[in-house]
C-alpha cells in the first residue's frame, strides 16, 4: 500500500522537503557526538545549496542554523556555532499596531486630502496660496473621476472645497476651471498570427 505524505509527519518547515527532514531526524539518532556534528554540518551545506539566494543576506548561516533547530524540535544536540532561536520566542506575537482611527468627511477624497486642505487654509493669502488650492481641486476631481467615469463638475469640487475648508477657501467656475481628465485609451491586441510559408 503507498504511503502519502499527508499520513506522514507535518513538516516543521516544509520548504526544505521531506529529504532533508528525514537526514535531521537521522541525526538526531546519532550517538557519537563528534558523528552528529558532522552530520549537523553536512546538513546545513545541502540546506545551502537549496536555498543560494540565502547567501546574498547578512548572517544567513546563523539562519540556516536557526532552522536546523526549529526542524529538529530543539532536540538535536550538537555544538551550534550560533545562539540558536528559543522554543518560546517563536510563539512571541508582534505588539499590534495603532492606528488613530478619525471619520473621514468624505471617503472617496481621504483623510490627506482633508489636511492639505487644512494647510492651504493657514498659508497667508497670495500667488503661493492660489496655486496650492488649484492644485488640490485639480487632485479632488481627479479622485472623483475614479470612481466616477462621467464628467466630473467643477461646481461640485468647489462645493466639496468649501465644505472642507469651513468656508475659508471659495472658489468659483466663473473665475476658475480646473483640468479636463479623459479616460486613457487601452491598447487592442491583434490576436492575428503569422502563417508559416
């Protein structure tokens, strides 16, 4: 009757294989101990050898030495030239991040459309100030038109600007008129092949 591997035991790191499983299993039942670090040794070479993109990184040997040990369960006994990994320091979860979750006003601007919007409002009037509002009417339509693919009216960004700026910054489609963004055509295919002569 065949043997699959999925009656056998679960890899600890399967992307070394079963092959290589099996010569650390082996080695741990090694008795000589000067037997089973030669072992240990040839072992990390072929580990090596699967895996040369690993000698481009710093310390990759302490790493491979570290999966020698995860693979053996930490039972093989052998002069590691490495502080090998701890048991208890895999099972060591990394320390959640936290975000600071504000509302969104708006989602389909953003939250940095909101504080560029915010920074516009403290520049002092002039040229300077004129030109980063444009800019960012100009962004919030271009966010519109993603999710949006009809015309996107100046009158509503104005709107939409105001509305942000509390009142501070008015703009008008009288005296202003932001960019007219198209759809970019895509490139058809030709599935047409060349017939051989």
């Amino acid at each position: 009757m065949l043997t699959y591997n999925s009656q056998l035991k679960k890899l600890a790191l399967p992307e070394y294989g079963r092959n290589i499983q099996q010569m650390v299993d082996y080695c741990c039942t090694i008795e000589d101990r000067e037997e089973r670090n030669k072992c240990a040794y040839s072992i990390i070479n072929t580990m090596s050898n699967l895996f040369p993109q690993l000698r481009d990184e710093t310390d990759y040997k302490h790493k491979l030495w570290d999966h020698l040990a995860i693979m053996s369960d930490f039972k093989l006994d052998v002069d590691y030239p490495y502080d090998v990994v701890k048991p208890e320091s895999l099972d060591t979860k990394p320390i959640p991040v936290q975000y600071k979750l504000e509302p969104i006003k708006m989602r389909h601007y953003g939250k940095i459309v909101d504080q560029m919007i915010q920074r516009a409002c403290e520049y002092p009037d002039g040229e300077e100030k004129d030109a980063l509002v444009m800019l960012i009417a100009n962004h919030m339509k271009k966010l519109i038109y993603q999710i949006n693919n009809e015309d996107v009216d100046d009158a509503k960004i104005f709107k939409d600007l105001e509305f942000y700026s509390k009142g501070r910054i008015k703009l008008s489609t009288a005296t202003h008129s932001l960019h007219e963004f198209k759809v970019a055509p895509t490139q058809q295919q030709t599935s047409k092949k060349k017939k051989k002569k």
